[in-house]
C-alpha cells in the first residue's frame, strides 16, 4: 500500500463510514458471548460442550448462508441485502435476550447467523466499492472495524454480563437498530446496476485454485482462531468482566496489527510470505497457551499475542482474497467466508470435548496442529499463489476504481 493509500484511509465518505460502523457492532456479535459462556452455563444448566453450540450455530449458518448472499445482493442491490442482514440480526438478539433455555439460544444464534452472513459478505464489497483511496485503504478500514468490534464486544458482554447474561444480547438490539437507521439514511447507491449472479457463482469460483488453496488455508486457521476466541473463557476461570476485558486486550492487539502493522509488512514482503511466517508463529503461541493453561496470567498473555498474530493473518489473507481471482468481489468474499466460517463452526464443541476427555491443554495444542495445517496448505500450493503475489498496490487501486466507476 502506498503512502498515499495509508494517508487517505481516514477519510471516507458518510457512507463508507455508516458501513463501518454496522461493520462494528456485527463483528462485536462475534465475542460478544465470550464473556457470558461460564454464566449461561451455570444459568441454563447447560454443559460445556452446549455453550459452545451458541459459536457453532451462528458460525455454521453464516458460513452455509455465505454461498448464496452474492445470489441475493445481486438481485434486491447492496442496500436491501445490508438492510435485511441487520434487521434479522436485531430480531433474533432479542430472542435470544428473552430466552428460557440453552437449546432456544443455539436454535436463535443460527438465525443471527443468516443476518450476518447477508450483512458481512456485502459489506466488504460496498466499502470496497465507495471508499477513497482504493481497495487497500477500503480493506484495512474493513480489518479496523473488525478488530475495534471484536474488541468491544467482549468489553461490553463482560460490563453488561456483570448484571445479567442476557444484558449483552439486549445491548447488540439497541446498537444494531442504531446502525439499521444509520445504513438506512447514509448508503446511497444512485443508478445501482445490477447484474444478477447465478446461484453456483460461488461453487465455481472454489474450482480457481488460488481461491481454493486460501479457502482451505482459512478453514484450518479459523480452529486455531475459534478455539483461542471460544475455548478460553472456561479455563481462564475469570468472571464476565474479567474474561471482558481479556478479550479486549485481545481485540485491540488484533486491531493495531490489522491496521498499522500488516500494511507495513507488506511494503517489504510478499503475502504469502508473510503468512508463511505468522502461522508457525501462531502455533507456538497455542502451543505455549496450552502448556500454561494453568496459570491466568500466562494464558492471558498468550491470548494477547495470538490477537496481535491474528490481525496480521486477518487483513492479509482478506487482501490475498480479494486479488485472488477475477470473479466480482461480493462472489470471491462469500466463497471463501463460507469455507473458512465451517472451521470456526467445527472448533469450539471439539474444543471443549477434547477438555472434557483430556483436560485443558489439549485443545490448544489440537489448535496449534491446525494451523500448522494451515501453513503446509500455502507451503505446498504456493506456486499457484503466485497472483497474489504479483498484484501491487496500483494494480488494487485500478481494479477499485473500475469498480466505483461500474456503480455509479
């Protein structure tokens, strides 16, 4: 990314900022339940392994969701598919809010997952879309508001969790309404061409090789990040607040490496070199939490790091993502989201049956095997990962701006 690119990533259009802002509280969503895990344990009567269903549940509906958003935001426009997304979002946190049982949550976070997957996948095509300074400054605005609402959420679940584990779902209603309005009122979209998209579109992008070859490296990342994000809280043995503001130091060190210090890797190094090099380095920062699992401090410590590794994987396989094939971006995103979200999916009730078979370090080192898959699937498919690689930061910029030029 230019410097010119970094200098005008601040200053966006209305639009692009009401986007974010949705970007922000939909990825707060994400941790938002971190906090509350041990509480609606205890609460519902629920065990571990139920807990974890309320990430499997949303994350598998989301991912599943993810193959058909582009078929629909093709043909209802970009605004109606972020409208609806949050809209079903604000319906089914307030459902889980009035919930009486574990197994009503489970069922509920699957419907939260289907308005996140409509709003997730169209966002990062309409920032990119709308925002100055081409696609790079539009993707590291996308990773800033992933990481400052990954960040909060926690925060916030933790504070809010402290009166009652359904406050942190009463809290995303009333922000998710906030940024309904928000979209409503800023997103214009004048003389929106659309071009419907067929409901393979996805599947077929998948048979690119590049494409496919980062989809599986993101399946296996994503265990390692969802075990981290949701296997955590139970052998941290904090309180709501204190598992909160864990994860907010965790959320903030995603967020200042997504933002700052992934762009500037990428100035002397090449994408795939620069995940090469993180991943193993994610592995031993699991590798060491499950080994420490026994010590709060340690293992917060631990958790802090792999949030700075994981904002530089984040902003960097989302590039790689968006330069990997000449599909449209809204088609690229959905295909890869959905792959990678079935990891994320499968991780945390695995997680917590390998605590409860045994005991708590295994897991984490179960993660660590994982994304170490990850690194050997770019290692090995790394001479069809050329493309990304080749593709500078004018070549993003000229490709941006066809692309603002094909929707005004």
């Amino acid at each position: 990314m230019s410097a010119a690119t970094g200098a005008s990533v601040w200053r966006q259009p209305s639009q692009v900022w009401a986007v974010a802002f949705a970007c922000v509280v939909a990825f707060m969503g994400i941790g938002l339940v971190d906090p509350i895990l041990p509480a609606i344990a205890e609460s519902l009567e629920a065990s571990a392994v139920q807990t974890e269903l309320l990430f499997t549940s949303y994350l598998l509906v989301t991912g599943l969701a993810m193959l058909v958003t582009s078929w629909i935001s093709s043909r209802i426009g970009a605004k109606a598919t972020l409208l609806i997304g949050l809209a079903l979002i604000v319906v089914f946190a307030l459902l889980c809010a009035l919930s009486g049982s574990v197994d009503a949550i489970i069922g509920f976070r699957a419907g939260w997952g289907l308005g996140n997957a409509l709003f997730i996948s169209t966002a990062l095509a309409t920032i990119v879309g709308a925002a100055s300074g081409g696609s790079g400054a539009a993707i590291v605005l996308y990773e800033a508001a992933l990481g400052l609402g990954i960040a909060i959420g926690p925060l916030l679940g933790g504070i809010l969790g402290e009166v009652s584990w359904r406050g942190p779902f009463f809290g995303v209603v009333a922000l998710m309404a906030i940024a309904f309005v928000a979209v409503l009122v800023l997103l214009r979209t004048p003389n929106e061409k659309r071009t419907p998209t067929p409901l393979s579109a996805p599947l077929r992008a998948l048979r690119h090789p590049t494409l496919a070859i980062l989809a599986i490296t993101a399946l296996f990342y994503n265990i390692g990040f969802f075990v981290l994000l949701a296997f955590s809280p139970f052998p941290l043995g904090f309180g709501a607040l204190g598992i909160g503001l864990t994860f907010f130091g965790w959320g903030v060190a995603l967020a200042v490496t997504s933002v700052w210090v992934a762009p500037l890797l990428l100035r002397r190094f090449t994408r795939t070199g620069v995940m090469i090099a993180v991943l193993p380095l994610l592995a031993a920062d699991l590798i060491a939490a499950g080994v420490f699992v026994w010590s709060p401090a340690a293992l917060v410590a631990f958790i802090v790091v792999g949030g700075l590794l994981l904002g530089v994987m984040n902003t960097v396989l989302t590039e790689s993502v968006m330069e990997a094939t000449d599909e449209p971006r809204a088609v690229a995103s959905s295909a890869y989201s959905a792959v990678r979200f079935l990891g994320g999916a499968a991780a945390p009730p695995l997680a917590a049956l390998l605590w409860h078979a045994f005991g708590p370090t295994v897991p984490y080192l179960f993660a660590a095997v994982a994304v170490i898959l990850a690194a050997a699937t770019l290692v090995i498919g790394r001479s069809r990962l050329a493309r990304i690689d080749a593709r500078d930061a004018d070549a993003a910029d000229e490709a941006a701006a066809i692309l603002v030029g094909d929707a005004a």
